[in-house]
C-alpha cells in the first residue's frame, strides 16, 4: 500500500513499494459486515481510559459541518490572533472535538492567494479561548515575493516530466501545474507543483507531485499521489453484507454506510467499470472464477472498516463527514497491488500474479482506506520520516480492523498481506513484530531511516505498535508466533492492542501534522497517553519504553526525553596490536546549534579482554573525547553508555567511534555505535 499524504488535490496509497478481501454477499439488504455488537463493546471498554474527556465525541456529519462552518466564519480573527500577516489566509481543513469541549481545528494556508504547502497548523480551543497552536513549520511567511521567471512553468514541467519517465510514465505533459509557497523544510519558497500522470512501471497510476523552486530550476521535492496502499469471501468465509435492492435487481450499494457502492472494472484501468448488479442477494461463491467473490470481498472489508472506525473512535466515514467511498475490483491484467486515491475517495484492488490472488484482504481494505483518514486529518506528506509514519498508520490501523472483526477465517495477526501471497510463498508483506523480516524494512530508527521507501521507513513505528501493543519477548497470539526485540536489548511491557490503537489515533487526529517525524510522532503519542490516563501511568511509562526499544529517545526516567538517536551497526573489525585505529562513523542532521553537555555515547565492543581498548570519541570539528583508556580490565565485550560534554562544538556533521587494541594477542569488533541527542 503505497502513500502519499495530504496533498488535497490527489492522497493515495499502495500496498506495496513501486506496486483484498474478496467478499461474498448473501441476504438482503438486511445483512451487515459489523461484528456483533458485544465485540464493539468490548473494544471500547478494553481502552480503560482514565480521563474519558480527552476521548474523541461521536459527531454526526451535521454537528462537524456546523462546526466547520464556526471556524470558517472565524478565520480572520484567528489568523489576527496567531500573528499571522495580513497576506496570509487560513482554509479550515478538519475539525474534531473531545468529550470534555475542547475542539481541534486543522487549517491550510495560503500566502497573497497562493497555497502554502508545508504551512499547516492546528488551534486548540475550549470555552472559547485558545489552549494550544501546533503548526508544521514555525518559520516566519512574509517578506516572500511571489513574481517567477517567465520560463519558470516550462522548466518545472521539464523537471517533473524527467522525475516522472524515471517512474515509468510515458507522459509528454504535465496533468495539471500550479504556483505555490513551498515550506515543507526550512524558510518559505516560491515554487511550482506540477503534477504528471500516466501509469508506474508496475501498472499503478501515475500522480507524481514534483515541487521546482520558482526562481532557479532546482528540483526540490517530490512525491507520489497514488498511495501504494450474505458474501462468499474468498479470505473471510460467508458473511452478510448490507446491499440494495430495486425492483428484481440488487446491488452491492451500502446505503446503511454513507452508501458506499462496490464496481467491477473487469480488468479495466478508468472509470468506475460496472456496479456489481444481480437479481439473486448471494454473492460469489469464493472462489476467483466467479467475479462477484473479490466484489463481496471489497464490499465487507469496507463495512468493517467503517464500523471499526464509527464504534471504536466515533468516527463517521473516512473523512468524518458520513460520505462513504467506493471500492473497484478487477483492476488490471494481473496487478499485483491495490491503492487508495483521494482524489476519487476510492480503493482499487488488483487481481494478482496470475489473477489468482486479489488483494482484496480485510486488513488490505483497511490499510488502504485508513490513508484517506490519514488524508483527512493529520495529511502527512509522503516523502522522508512522515511518509513512514502514513504507511504506518495505514498498517496500524488495517491490522486493528482485522482485530475488530473478530473473523474466525481471517483472525487477527501482526502480519500485513498474509492472506494475499503476494510473494507467491505464502509468507506476508509485513511483520510488525519484526519488521525485518520482509527483508527491507528497518526494525529501529536511525538518523537516515528517512530516505528508505516508505513501506520500509514504516518499520520502526510498526514494532511500536507491536511492542506497545504486546510487549516484547516470544508469545503465540491468535496461533501466530511472534518474538519481538528491542534495540536497547531491555524488556517492554505491553499496555493491550485497544489501548495502543487509541493513543496513536488521537496522535494522529490531534497532535501530528503534516511533517510529522519519528521524535515528532513520539512526543504526540506521549502527549495523547497523558491526556487519556494521566502523566504518571503505566500506559505512558510503557509507550514511552516501546519508543526507546527502537531508538527513539530515551527509557522513562531516563535522560534525554525526546532525544533523536543516531547509530551505525555496521561491524568493523579492531586488529590486534600494534595494529593502526578503526572507526565507526555516524552522521549527525537535522539538530539545532551545538551539541548537548550531557550527549549519551552508546558503544558495543565484542572483545575478550576490553582492558587492551582504548577509545575515543571524535567529534565533526576533531576534537576527541577519550571514553576509555586500556587498563588491566580483563572483562570480555563492552556494552556501555557513556556521558560526554560536548557543548562546545556544533552538532551536525560527521561522529566517530575511535578504538585502538593497546596490547597483544586479543582481538575484537565494534559492533554498534550509537549517539542520543
């Protein structure tokens, strides 16, 4: 499921990097997707929450478009009263409430008309007074001239045109250009978002956003539109579905959920193809020859998806606003992924290798839907940390509908995609529990998990949840068995899946924006679990514990809260002397002036006798920092933590770990070097 963000014009999102639930409907109209209404219960209650005023209220789609219609009536006074300039506007995006009054308003930007990509922010407000003001970038927007080069459209078309061949389109235009203030990262800049279509190389469409700084030519950033995100199911078994009916004829139209319609494509790639229409109310029969069987199964994980969301949250629909999306089946001649576009509110699934394996899996639907919450509220832009962070959301909250379910024929698992063989092995497209695994996402943060794809950059916030969730440690879950680590090699405790997932979507709905980053989506975690059970609880000593298990500041009690870790596990072996030094080499971004007098040092050496090492901190500038001199300390291995005052100098650039074997007849290997901040 691949994701983009929040870019209004087009959010989507694919199951997988460059690249589910077929259900079956019976009975009438009558018939539903939702679980019983116990297990709805259940998962509320299982929340346990402290503090029920900072739980989200239930809106009907008429209380938010009142609400809505409040704060666009407002914008100018609060544009006056956040300081803004008399050229920039507020656009009211989203707004959301708690029990105990106070409402979350999200708002877009422009500057002298233009839109201001990156200049999001949300107002927290109760009994009409402002609580809290959370913007995706403190930079200040004046003095920003907003006249461009005569020649800067056609270079932004020919940048873009460039970005989008490499993906694969066979485009000769841009599908649409417009002018902007781009301030994603650092100081505002006009800019271009030309935006090209056509398809990817893997048959996904093409809505390749790519942002050219108006001024000099220069590429600054891009990013992907398409997110590469009774019934006889092929992976639920029977279940009953809500569907239409008109004279002789039904449909697979869910007019009980915001009439949400499910069409068959029939390997076509445009439109909508046809709305499944029968004059029987059984569905497929689960088994991929007959059409209908991925329809029945689009259909129930839809269902599903919308009552996990309505009974769970009190969310109505995806955008909040009771309008159901639509779902399409049948994409394609073989495709092997399915994606949520927000510029049609819809999900698409393809077939398959072979068409033998739809993707049309209950936690596939919920992925892909979740992108359009995701779209809806916190719009993280899919590029860098906060792409992972969406793809996360998406895996989040597609494993917690399955869980919901409660579906005897597909039980809920910490795997993504085990249902659809997507590798033609049968093993899933992800592992929470140890995101490693598939082979390419990264099990912890490190200062350059940002540049991998963001199904891959999703991993550390998947073992999050997963650890927060369960804890770590082997247990067998639903007959699955799962043995989670941790980076810091210490144990954490669970605080339950139903409390986990409500954390993480008040984060989301209330604290993230768009440029949200790892220590970002840590510190809104932290601040959703002490408005929902209190500052001293065990559910946020616990998450805050699941944080640092994957190297995202530190243990509770511990130094550094809210500190980015910086580390290097590439082994470099230390020869026995009088062998020359080795290093071990981390590069340092993205912090602010010097480093900090208490900079924590973490070094792992295996060696059978640590007293011959001696070793050195070496900071960008060369000044060293001696951790340790050799000695007559004759312990095997070094697993440390030292504390170094490194305030005189600046903190990014390049650190080294400088150790050198003192002595003969003993040799080692530094193993992992590893900087907090």
């Amino acid at each position: 499921m691949r994701s983009t963000h929040r870019r209004r014009a087009t959010a989507t999102g694919a199951l997988i990097a460059a690249a589910a639930m077929l259900s079956v409907g019976v009975q009438a109209g009558s018939a539903s997707a939702r679980p019983d209404d116990s297990a709805a219960a259940a998962a509320v209650k299982a929340q346990a929450v402290r503090n029920t005023g900072a739980l989200p209220v239930s809106l009907t789609p008429s209380q938010r478009a009142e609400l809505i219609r409040q704060a666009t009536a407002t914008t100018a006074a609060t544009a006056k009263d956040l300081g803004l300039s008399a050229q920039e506007k507020l656009v009211v995006h989203d707004v959301s409430k708690d029990q105990d009054g106070t409402v979350h308003t999200r708002y877009e930007r422009t500057y002298q008309g233009l839109p201001v990509l990156g200049g999001d922010l949300m107002v927290d407000t109760a009994a009409g007074k402002t609580k809290d003001v959370l913007k995706a970038n403190s930079a200040q927007l004046q003095g920003v001239s907003t006249a461009a080069p005569a020649s800067a459209p056609a270079t932004a078309q020919g940048q873009a045109l460039k970005a989008a061949k490499a993906a694969g389109s066979k485009a000769d235009k841009a599908d649409s250009a417009r002018k902007v203030i781009w301030m994603v990262k650092g100081a505002p800049t006009l800019a271009y978002e030309t935006v090209v279509g056509g398809v990817q190389d893997d048959g996904t469409p093409n809505q390749l956003h790519v942002i050219t700084d108006a001024k000099t030519g220069a590429k600054l950033h891009q990013w992907q539109g398409i997110e590469t995100g009774v019934g006889n199911t092929r992976y639920s078994g029977q279940v009953t579905l809500n569907t239409s009916q008109s004279g002789s004829n039904y449909t697979l139209t869910d007019t009980t959920r915001g009439n949400h319609k499910t069409y068959n494509l029939n390997h076509g790639t445009s439109g909508t193809g046809s709305l499944f229409t029968q004059t029987n109310d059984t569905w497929g029969d689960g088994t991929n020859s007959n059409a209908a069987t991925a329809g029945a199964d689009a259909a129930y994980g839809a269902g599903v998806t919308w009552d996990f969301y309505k009974n769970v949250f009190g969310r109505s629909g995806i955008r909040g606003d009771g309008v159901g999306a639509y779902s399409r089946v049948h994409y394609g001649n073989a495709y092997v992924n399915a994606f949520w576009d927000d510029s049609c509110f819809c999900m698409t699934y393809g077939d398959g290798t072979g068409n033998n394996d739809p993707l049309t899996a209950l936690d596939v639907a919920g992925h892909e839907m979740s992108h359009g919450v995701t779209a809806a509220t916190a719009g993280l832009n899919y590029a860098d940390e906060s792409g992972g962070l969406n793809e996360a959301t998406s895996d989040i909250f597609g494993t917690s509908v399955e869980f919901y379910a409660n579906n005897a024929s597909d039980p809920g698992d910490y795997l993504i995609g085990e249902k659809i063989n997507i590798n033609g092995d049968g093993t899933p497209l992800r592992y929470m529990d140890k995101p490693s695994k598939d082979g390419g996402s990264a099990d912890s943060w490190y200062s350059g998990v940002g540049n991998l794809d963001v199904h891959y950059s999703s991993g550390p916030a998947n073992h999050w949840f997963y650890l927060a969730s369960e804890g770590s440690g082997t247990k067998v879950i639903n007959g699955v068995t799962y043995n989670s680590p941790t980076s810091d090699g210490l144990p954490v405790t669970g605080i339950g899946r139903d409390k986990a997932q409500l954390i993480w979507y008040k984060a989301l709905t209330t604290k993230f924006n768009s440029s949200t980053d790892y220590a970002g989506a840590r510190a809104g975690t932290i601040a959703a679990a002490t408005e929902l059970y209190g500052a001293n609880s065990a559910e946020v000593t616990n998450i805050t514990n699941a944080w640092a298990a994957i190297n995202v500041g530190a243990r509770a009690g511990g130094g550094n809260p809210g500190g980015k870790v910086f580390e290097n596990t590439a082994s470099v072996a230390i020869p026995d002397y009088p062998g020359a030094a080795v290093t071990s080499p981390v590069t340092v971004s993205g912090i602010t002036g010097n480093a900090p007098a208490a900079l924590q040092v973490g070094v792992k050496i295996t060696h059978t006798y640590i007293g011959d090492l001696q070793i050195d901190l070496v900071a960008p500038n060369g000044t060293s920092y001696r951790l340790q001199s050799s000695s007559s300390d004759s312990t095997k291995n070094l697993n440390k933590t030292y504390t170094v005052n490194a305030s005189a100098v600046a903190a990014n650039g390049v650190w080294k770990l400088k150790v050198q074997d003192k002595a003969r007849q003993d040799i080692g290997t530094i193993t992992d070097f590893k900087l907090t901040f």
